[in-house]
C-alpha cells in the first residue's frame, strides 16, 4: 500500500503535468494564428472576426506583446464571471446545465468532505487497530480510514450516523438541484421563440393504405382526427442514400481543392494521385483531372438518385412530421394515443430539425423490439465478456503473427531494441484500440435500437457507457479479475456475502483511486483545454484546403461536450466520492478538486469552443439523478457489507433503511420532476399560443413552418433557390381544405412540396 | 410418498363431497323457495318476478315436480348455450372475460398435457433409474416422474425440448388471446351506449387559491385550457361521515323491523334489547321504543351534518369531475398534463359514478408517495413475517391463557374431552382467522394506498394476494418451513443455488399439489356453487326483514365475482400446470378438471346469479397476462434448477434462452396490446362522437351529466324529489359563460350544485 509521501509524489508529478498542459494552453491560446481554435464560439456567433485583416504581419501569426503573457490565468476569471442567464442565452440550455453537473459535485462533497474531516478523520485517527497490528504493512493512509477502528467497537456509531447524514444531505441536494434545474427547463422552453419543433409532432409507423398515398393517408388522418387544429405535413423521404453521395462528393471537392492549392503553389510539378483506396494503390494518375471527373460523375450520379428520391412512392417513409395551427393542438397530439393499435400512428415530440436521425425513421414497431432485444443481450456481452476476444486477439497478436502478415517488416521488427518495445507494446494495444472504439461501439448499438433523435442517441449511449464503467471500472478494479470471472464468483455467492466481498475490498483500494483520479481527471481535463487534436486538424486544414473566408469558417472544428461518454466519467467520480465519504474521508479532496478544476475548464469550453450539435433543454437532467441515486445505493450496500465483517452487526437494520428509502426518494422525485422533462404541458402551451396571437395577429404559421423539416441534403438544393413561399395561405380553398383531395405530388424546383 | 392407490381414494373422496355439493345444489335450486338465492340475476333484471303469486300454497315453496329433479344436470349444458356477444351484454365485459380465465387454463394445457403424455410420461416410465434403487421407497407416480430419469441421460433432451414446446405454446396462446381480449375491449366501448365516464375526467389535486373558491378555480382553469371543449363540473363534498351516519340509520331501522315484526307475532310479550354493545350489555330496555328514538336522533343529526357539508367551504374537497363537451375532448384532458407542476391538477379518467372511491379522491401527491411507501414496506412484513405474531398468539392462547382471561369457563373446559378438543384445535385457529381475515386486510392496505375506484382496488389487492399465495402457499409447500426462514436461507444462499433447492424438491411435491388441487380447486368450485352462506342470510332475512317485494329485492344477495381473491388463486394453478408439465406431466389432468370444472360453475354463476358492482371493461387482463409470465419464469427457473442437478449442465446455456425470450414477449405484448387497456384512442372518440351528432344533433348533454357524479348519500334524498333541470342551457347567458363568474352556491333542494 503506498503511503502518503507515495501519494504526494503522484499528486505532484499530475500537478505538474497538468499545469504544463495549462501553460502551453495559456500560450499559445494568445497566438493570433490559434484564435479559431480557442475561441470557435465567438467566430461563429459573429462576434470576432478574423485578426488577419490589420495590423503588422508579423502580428497576425504572433502575438508579442509581454503584458498579456504575464495575465496567463485571466480566463479563469473570465471564465466564471459570465452570469448564469447570459451563459444560457450564450451557449444554451443543455451546455449550462452540463457544468452545473460539476457543481452539483462540489455541493454535494464540499460539506461532506468538512464533516468528515471534523468527525470521522480523528474517530478512525485515535482507532489505533493497525498501529498493534505489527505483521501487515499500513500506511498513513489507513490510519485515517476505517480500517483502523477496531472490530466490534462502539465508534462504528460515528461511522452509521455520518453514512445517514452524507445520505440525506446528498438527497437534499439532489432534490434542489432537480427542482432548479426543472425549473429551468420550463423557463427556458417558455421564454425561447418560435420554433418549429414547437407546433410539429413526428408520427411514426402510418399503416399502409392500398388507396392512399402516405401523403394523402396522413392528411386524411389528422384532419379527421384533429379538425381544428391540423395545418400541414411533411412526409419523409429515404435519402439515405442520397446522403452518402452528397458526403462522397464534398470529401472529392476537398482533395481537388488540396491538390490545385499544391499545384498553384509549385506550378512546376503536376500533381498525382492513385486510384485505389486512399490513394495508397493503384494506378497513377493527375489528380487534378481525376477529382475533376470524379466530381463530375458524382454530381451526375446524385442529380438522378435525387429524381429517383422525388418521383418514387418507394422512397416516401411511412413517418410525417406534422405541423397544428397552435402549441396546444401538437402538445394534445404529442401525449395522446391516436389509433386503437398502438403500434400504428405512435406520435411524439418533433426533434429539433437539426436534432433528427434521419436514418432510423422507418422502422415498424416489430422491428423495434426485436432491435431492443438484440443490443440488451449484445450490451450484456459486451460488458461482461468484453476481454475474452481481446485476449484472443493478444494471444495471436505477437511477433511471429506480424511477420507472417505482412513478410516486408521483418527486418525492421527483428532488430532488437524494437522487437523489445513491440513486444512489451503489443499485448496493452488490443485493449487499447477497444477502449477508444468503445464509444463509437455504443453509439452504433444505439442507432441499431432505432432512436429517431441524436439527442436520445447520445442519452441511450450514455447509459451503455455507464454500465460498462460501472462495472469494469469500479467493481473490476475493486474485486481484481475480469469482469466474467467477477460475474460468476457472484452468482456463485450468496446475495449478502456479495456487499461483504467488496465491501471488505473498498479500504485497501483508496490508494489506487487516489491515482485514478489524478491521472483520468486531473490531467484529463488539463488536455481536454488544451484541445491538442483540433490545433492540429486546423492549422492543417488551414494550409492545404483554406481559400475564402467560408473555407476557413468550414474548417473550423469547435467540437462540443460529448455527453455520452464525459458524463459517464463524472458519475464515476460521484461513485467514488460517495462510496469513500465514510470509509475514508481522505479520498474527498482529490475529488473536490477534481470537480473545482472541470468546473471553471468546462465554463471556459462552452463559452469560448464548444457549438452544440442540438439543444434538448437539458433533458438529459433525470438520467444524471438517477446515476447519483444509483451511486447512493451503492454505497450504501457495500458500507453495510463492510459495516458487517466489522462485527457491527445489529448496524445492518439500522442501514437496509437507507436505500429503502433512497429509492423512495427517487420515485418521488420522478413523480415529481420528471414529466416536466417528458411532457410539455397545455397551461404552458396554451399562455404561449394566446401571447403570441395578441403580438402576432397575422402570422403566416403555414410558410414559417413550409420546409422546417427537409432532409438536410434537400437544403443544400435550396440555398441557391429562391424561398418558396405558399401563396394558397390566403385563397378560398384553405376553408375547405378538411376535404379536399390534392395529389402529392414532387416540386419542380427540387424541394419536396409541403402538403397543405 | 402416496401411492397411485393413496392419490385415488383421495380422488374419490374430493370427488365424492363435489358431487355431494352438486346435488344439493340441484335439489335446493329446484324449491322456489331459493329462487332469489339461485337466480337473482334474473330478478334484478326484472325478467322474473316472484313466484309465490299464484298456484297452490305448497307449490310456492316446494317443487314437487319429479321430472324435473330427474335432469338436475341440465344447469351444466344451459350454462354453456349462451354464446359470448349475448353473455357480454348480459352480464358484463369484466365477468365475460373472467371466465375465459378458465378457459385459458383449458387452452394452454389440454395440449400440453396430450404432448405430455404422449412423450414425457413413456420418456419418464422407461427410465427405470427408481427400480435399482432399493433404499427409497418411490410410487408409481413417481415412476411417471422426471426422477425416473437416470442423472446426466441423454433423455433429458427431451425435457429439454419439451419445455421450449410448452413455453411457445403458452406465450402463443396468450398473445392471441390477449389480442381477442383488447378487441373485446375495444368493442365494448365502441359499442356501449352513452356513458357519463365518457365525458368526463378526474381532476385530483386542484391547487388553492386565495381569492377562489375550489370550484370557480376548475371553472376557469378550464375554461383557459380547453376553452372549445369545456363543458361543466362537479365539485366533490368530504361525505364520508354522513355516509357512515346513513348507514347506522339503515342498520337501526332493521332492527326496528325486526322487532316490529316479532311483535307483531307474538303481541303477548314486548321485545326488549339492552343498550350496550351488540344487544349483549347494558340497561334492558323497550327494544321498538328504544329503535324509533334512536333512529329519529340520528334522522337529526344527518340533517344537520347534510346541512354543513353543503354550506362549509372547507366540505369542499381539491377534486372535481370535469365534463366535456364532446369523448374527443376529455381524451384529450385525461391525457395529456395540464401544468408544469407535475403533482396539481392531475388528470384522469373518471371511473364509472358507481366505481368511485370516494373516500379517497382528496389526498394530496406527496401523501400519497409516502402511503405507497409504507403499504410497501407493511406488504412485505406481512408476507414474509406473518408466522412470527401468530405464533405468538398460538404460545399465549393456551388452556391456562383462557382460564385466566375469562374464569368462568373453567369447569367447561376443565372437561377431559373439551380439554383434549380444545388443544387439539386453538393452535390452528389464530392461523385459520389471519387466513379468512387476509382479503379483508388487503383491501384495506389498497385501500391506505390512495385510489379512486374499486376496480383499482380490488385489481391492486388482487396483486399483494398474489404474492402472498406464491411465497407462502406455492414456495412455502416446496421448501417446507416459515417464509422468514426461507427469506434467510435464500440471503444466504447464491443466486444459482436457490432455483437448484427448489427444482429439487418439485418432483416429491407432487402428491402433496394433487391433494391441494382436488381439496381447494373440486371442492371449493362445488361449495362456490352452493352458495350457502347466501343461502342461510336470505331465508334469515326473509324470516325476520322482508314485508314488502322491495324488501325481498333488498335481502337478495347475488353476490359477485370476487376478482381480488379468486383470480390470484387461479393463478396459482397456472403456476402449478406450468412447473410439472415438464416434471410430473400426471398432474396436468387434475389441472385441467378443476378449470373445466370452474368454467362451467361460474358460467353459470354469472349468468344467473353475480351482479358486478362496477363495469371496468376487462381492464385486469393486463394484470393476468403478467401473472402467467411471471408463473413461466418461475417454472423455467425451476426447470433449470432440477435439470442442473441433474448432470445436465450443458443444458443451462439453452434453458436461461427461454426466460430471456419470455421476459422480452411480455415486453411486446405490453407495448402491442397494454395501452388499449389505460387510453382511449382519439381516433375511437372521435368516431362516436361523430356518430352522436348525426344521430342526436340536439342532445342536452349538460343536463344528461348534471348529477352522473353526485356522492351517493345525496342521490338517496334526490330520488324523492323532481330531478332538477338546468333551465339555463337555453339561455343567452351560456354563450359568455367563458368570461362570467357565478358564486358556486348550494342548490335549495340539497343537490350540491353543478357549475355552468
């Protein structure tokens, strides 16, 4: 066990990188030339705009002035001063409430940490177990654990009530921080403006009609079904397809435009390329020429997928968007059942358009649940016997397999300085490339369970990434062994010798946490300012494929907070800090830290980087409160496990009491909050409508709403045409439109027409 | 272990007594002195009339027909004649669809029980593993039985096989036949006529107000959010002591009755009572002078608690029944949420006016979260723990207990044969009370929990029965000692281990679950039959209450379907079917009689006896189909278990397949057929809605709902007075009733009035 010098030296060498990591970001975040990697935000809301345009050129590239590298530390300042409204208004909903995670964090362990310092620090202090115990090695540490109370002794007492305590002010907290956060919501979709998802409800699964295009099949339903409120659709064509040649042709566009700025730069040298994949195989050709074709090609091949798209009744989806005269019709639409077979006509909230995943709107109900099944046993594998192909592949990964594969590297891999570092290498790599996949994996397990929204995506993969840390993370490192070998020791035990057998493990395993979090959070979120990736991706972009201004602009990569996988991480450090509140006190200020430092480093990201890919009003909330209850009951599990090899045992009613009601307060709590999370209700919707036509008496909803919901490779098409504005608003046939029978048919001018 | 002979001569006792109870039952239904016990049905349909009007006097009350005692089974085939269309419309979707419970029963194991026999029983016979073992004594039930099969024998594929046959076969049968109940279902609302339920919504948890009063609050926060659908509503008064004060008044005057009668019998000699409890203690008084004063205070005081609960504000309870103008209008409200406060104005259903629990509509949402809580927590002591207090009772109540307690029965029970009786049957007794008493106190803990209508209350008690019956009855017979100790032996046991204990133990219980079949299934239906007890209270009724034909239509108690006891008690025969159709495949037969058996007796029961309090339109079956699942899992687990034990480990792999599919079908079938049972589609509203203005265009539905929802203490003044209709409907006034406020004063004839 490492002791506490052990644990300084650590503590220092992260420190110390971590501020390395600080500097070089205080650096060179100054630099002129670096301005669109650091401050992205600014340049896209179009506040900044580029530094090249005056001043000295040496300037433009480099910024010289000393005054402003002795102010290094001004953005964190700068970074918390934004008030929380403005950052609302500045980044949205969902970025503020993601940092409010992280002070979530501090509230809850701040006042623990203070406690337990106060109280349970000297009662485990004064314990004086280890201190007789003269065969096993103990350090510092220990003594401030509980493991050195002795068995059976009345200062477990300490340890019940402060587990009591830490619960109900967790609870507490939590409650708060549910409401606030709730509250925000509904102040945040009450005060937003128009906006189409508001008065748009997606419908999925139309059932076939033999006589009825899906066009005409919905029209036909929703005026029957909701006369007075139904204003028009939009049916969804499959353009899957269609999209990948849109991507295909923008990825050609970029190397035609990299290999003409090679050859305008070196007139001299024609360049070239291959023709096979990625240019590595193949036969040489100019490449110029060959993009140029291949362009063109493209452009041919996507002109007539995009007819074929248009004309065949194939291609039509059976899913609409379907737009009310008012928030009240689609709030009524969203939240009530529309057909006697549920599985027919299900309706729920639009997405935000930007937030639609186009692909998964077409799959039946059967479908849906047979997907469901599959990636739950698929989740289960994966988390539990993740490490028998990878073992495999370690097994077959070693020198000799190489040499076999690919004969050409022989000589390099013999010589044997490299043969030592690949084979010292090589086992780690296979688990390595797993853990970086591992993401992308869950993400494309959620697609295949068919959420229609990217927001839910990332929420599904969120909870897939959770398990897996949760279980191979904390358990795995708890109860040494692979997360299989651990799965079926415990089917093998008895449901109250499993809390022990961790429980027990808990103490001695504080050291190795302590680390854990310095090395995956501390320097983690050092890197994570840093935004090393991007800096290079840019200045790269920068010098091949930048021409105009709209380039640069384009090349721009602000990323944005990857929920699914960043607040997994954080409900680890909830997990930790919670398990160790009472077994050892110490741990807490690594984690207070930890979340002091995200804090101000994810306020600066979100003010001055990060460009979120959708807003859900942070509907994320409910998830994270569950994670935290999850954690809570955990904890408390495994001190009652601990509690009772401690010969405490008349503790163990005292402490079955906590998660019983612990889950409780879940329950309340999402009896509560959570609807206001799931459901919008028609109070609010109805303030909203009746405001709106008395600021806006002539609106004209039908053409605000008019392409609100195209397939984003439909709008290219449209930019360069003039906005097609339905003129039939104000005709006499609108009154009659209940029964009035149109063809769907395609417009002319590209975009899918919208039925009235 | 019983014998084939020992199983037989049970058979025919159990068979014997069944028929002893059928005859008896065709003797006594044939007397028209039972008429009203055997056929109330037809008298509170108003089809029969009573039969004592003409003919001799002996005639009236003895059928002296020989004939027709000689077809005194023609009950059976008269109760299967009427086809189902015609039994739904005689007696309700609820009783229909319950006894197609039995013949869901007959369904799924006929077949089973053919296969069964056809391959398991000659797969078992051959096994001949009993034969070598001369040690055991085994029968030839056993013979029949999965431990004929030698351990780790290629035979149990066929167990094996088995099992994937039955489990498809059961999950088949029960997605069919739960798509014939939602059809049912959804045809019964569709076609049943105009309901006030249709109408109208239950909204619980009206938020106060300071300047309004409870019903001008609903008045206008309906009026702003649903201002096209709107129509009225029905504040609700706190009744729940006149109530009990009319029901005292009710049980007073039969007993003025009663002793009016006796004196009329017998003028010679004047009744007397004593005032004390139960007529038992207390000064002897005049019994019809003390009656008639009685009655005349408590006449009083009803007036004036009648006369509070109308003028005080605070009778008022936060709920109200809100009526739309149209179905589609209060789908939509029951629906949907109406504020962003998630726990006020809680929208539901408004069960049917004679469903509604009043006494429950005024908790408010943080009461209710905790009542949940503490039933759960009471619900779990009792199942797990009820043998700890009874034991108690059987250690206090001893001889020398009731001697000290009540010392005047000392020489009665010092009686040798008294004594040795006495001690024979007081340490049952404690048992036997908490058993009959067991339904009562469930009811009441539903009742502690909150809901609003008997059907939810009976639905939800039927659910604590359940478990009840399945650890106590079913887990309690296999692994024999106190729920509480198997609670511990399985907290520390694995989790593998516990399915292992009890799959082993299946096979010798078998015997055991044959004599339980035939003493509660045969029997029990036979005494069901009978219907003794109603029996006995009708002729005491008659005897002593009965003067006018009202008073004989009042002393009939045709009783009804007791869902809450008697379907958890089925499905305990469904657990049994499915646990040995694999294992002793001899027992499904047994099965079979006491379903067909039961079919049959409550066919009839419902057809000329039951009367159903409330009609909720089969919306149990949820629960029921749940039920079986859960009884599958449990028999697959099981299976596990055994076959484990039996050196047929490389089958778990393919058997732990089997609970994950069932688990996965049950999520389906819910998600295809659930909604139908909580929604209405506002597809279906809108089409009867359709239909009822073409057919009815000038329909007053304000005055058809004025009082549909009006507490039933105030229907019983109401029914001697001219029903009070709203005049105002035709009035200028009700086009601005949006805007106008009216005092919401109580009407002078003593209806609480409706709000305009």
């Amino acid at each position: 066990m490492a002791s506490v010098s052990d644990i300084s030296v650590s503590a220092a060498i992260n420190l110390l990188s971590a501020l390395a990591f600080l500097l070089a970001f205080a650096f060179l975040r100054l630099q002129p030339i670096n301005d669109r990697v650091y401050f992205p935000k600014w340049y896209l809301k179009g506040i900044r705009a580029s530094p090249r345009s005056s001043g000295p050129f040496m300037k433009k590239f480099v910024n010289l002035d000393i005054r402003m590298y002795l102010k290094f530390w001004t953005w964190m300042p700068a970074a918390l001063r934004m008030p929380q409204p403005e950052l609302i208004d500045h980044a949205g909903l969902d970025s503020a409430v993601y940092i409010r995670i992280y002070l979530l964090g501090l509230k809850i362990f701040v006042p623990i940490a203070i406690l337990g310092f106060a109280v349970l620090v000297p009662v485990n202090w004064t314990g004086k177990t280890l201190e007789h115990i003269h065969n096993l090695t103990f350090s510092n540490i220990d003594k401030l654990s509980i493991s050195n109370v002795p068995s059976g002794s009345e200062r477990l007492w300490a340890h019940l009530l402060m587990a009591y305590t830490f619960s109900f002010w967790t609870c507490y907290i939590l409650y708060k921080e549910f409401k606030i956060v709730s509250t925000l919501r509904l102040h945040f979709l009450a005060s937003e403006g128009r906006r189409p998802d508001q008065f748009t409800v997606l419908v999925r699964n139309v059932p076939p009609d033999p006589d009825e295009s899906v066009s005409e099949h919905v029209e036909h339903f929703f005026c029957v079904n909701h006369p007075d409120h139904y204003l028009s659709h939009q049916v969804v064509y499959n353009a899957n397809k269609l999209a990948k040649l849109v991507e295909k042709k923008k990825s050609y566009q970029n190397w035609h435009t990299y290999y003409q700025t090679k050859y305008e730069r070196n007139p001299k040298k024609k360049p070239t390329t291959k023709t096979g994949f990625w240019g590595l195989w193949g036969k040489t050709v100019d490449a110029i020429d060959y993009y140029t074709a291949e362009i063109e090609k493209l452009s041919e091949e996507e002109a007539t997928e995009r007819e074929r798209v248009m004309s065949d009744p194939k291609a039509i989806i059976p899913a609409a968007f379907v737009s009310f005269k008012s928030r009240w019709g689609a709030a009524v639409c969203a939240q009530t059942q529309q057909s006697s077979n549920p599985t027919i006509w299900l309706t729920e909230w639009a997405p935000e358009p930007r937030d639609v995943h186009w692909a998964n709107l077409a799959i039946p109900y059967v479908g849906l649940t047979i997907r469901r099944l599959l990636v739950a046993v698929v989740l289960f594998f994966l988390t539990f016997f993740f490490m028998i192909p990878i073992a495999f592949v370690q097994s077959m990964a070693n020198i000799e397999g190489i040499e076999k594969v690919l004969p050409f590297l022989k000589p390099l891999i013999e010589a044997k300085t490299v043969k030592s570092v690949i084979q010292g290498f090589l086992p780690g790599i296979a688990l390595k490339i797993f853990l970086i996949l591992l993401p992308t994996i869950l993400v494309t397990m959620s697609k295949i369970e068919g959420f229609t929204s990217l927001s839910s995506l990332d929420r599904r993969s969120a909870a897939k990434y959770h398990l897996f840390l949760l279980v191979n993370v904390f358990f795995g490192s708890i109860i040494t062994g692979a997360a299989f070998e651990q799965l079926q020791s415990f089917l093998k035990q008895a449901p109250t010798e499993i809390p022990k057998t961790a429980g027990v493990a808990i103490p001695m395993k504080a050291t190795f946490f302590i680390t854990y979090i310095m090395v995956d959070g501390w320097a983690g979120i050092a890197a994570e300012i840093l935004r090393l990736v991007p800096l290079v991706m840019f200045h790269l972009k920068n010098t091949f494929l930048v021409k105009t201004e709209q380039d640069r602009e384009d090349a721009m990569d602000p990323g944005s907070i990857n929920f699914s996988t960043s607040e997994p991480r954080i409900q680890l450090y909830f997990l930790l800090g919670l398990v160790y509140s009472v077994v050892t006190p110490i741990l807490l200020p690594f984690i207070i830290i930890f979340f002091a430092f995200a804090y101000v480093v994810f306020r600066h990201q979100i003010i001055n980087v990060y460009d979120q890919k959708y807003e859900s009003g942070a509907k994320f909330w409910p998830d994270v409160h569950r994670r935290i209850i999850v954690a809570l009951v955990i904890s408390q599990l495994l001190l009652m496990g601990l509690l009772s090899t401690k010969k405490a045992a008349n503790s163990t009613p005292l402490l079955i009491v906590l998660p019983v009601l612990t889950i409780w307060f879940h329950l309340f709590c999402k009896g509560r909050f959570e609807s206001a999370f799931v459901k919008f209700p028609l109070q609010d919707a109805m303030v909203k409508d009746t405001l709106e036509r008395a600021t806006e008496p002539n609106l004209n909803l039908k053409a605000y709403l008019h392409d609100a919901y195209i397939h984003p490779v439909f709008k290219c098409v449209q930019l360069d045409k003039p906005k097609a504005v339905d003129d039939e608003e104000n005709n006499p046939l609108v009154a009659t439109k209940r029964n009035s029978r149109r063809d769907s048919k395609t417009g002319s001018d590209g975009i899918p027409e919208t039925s009235v």
